[in-house]
C-alpha cells in the first residue's frame, strides 16, 4: 500500500487535489485532511518566549516555593545534627 500526500483545494462541496491522481476509476481512499492554516498551539507558543513565560509563571512560583521550603527543612535537619555532635 502506497502513501500518496498532496495539497487540495475544497469548492462547493468538491475536494479537488492539485495533483492527478494515480488511481482506478472508483478506487476508495482513505483520507486524512489538515487544514494548511492549522498550526499546533504548542509550536506556536514555543516561538513566544513571554507568552510561555507568562502562562507557567505560577508554575515556576510553585517550584520556588518547594525549593526554599525544602532548603528550610534541610537547614532545619542540618541544624540538628550539629546539635547532636
């Protein structure tokens, strides 16, 4: 089974491929459409810096918060230690 891959125009309820096909008269196909203006949300965000930044800033808050509180509680047991020598 071969895969074949070319762009498509839809008009009045009519895909028509830019390509000519290489297909028997009556052939069923399988088709899989992406639309050429689709982009992946996530590519587009990985081009903007800020917005990234922007949207996992709590994130990031969080992972500062657990950080000092396990810095804390290190200092904490370090101290304890020291008492016990």
């Amino acid at each position: 089974m071969s895969i074949l891959s070319t762009r498509a125009i839809y008009r009045n309820g009519i895909l028509r491929p830019d390509t000519k096909l290489d297909l028997p008269e009556g052939a069923t196909v399988q088709i899989q459409i992406t639309p050429e203006s689709a982009i992946d949300p996530k590519d587009a965000l990985m081009n903007e810096v800020a917005t990234l930044q922007y949207r996992y800033a709590e994130f990031a808050q969080e992972e500062h918060q657990l950080a000092d509180a396990g810095l804390a509680h290190y200092s904490h047991l370090l101290e304890q230690e020291e008492k016990k020598s």
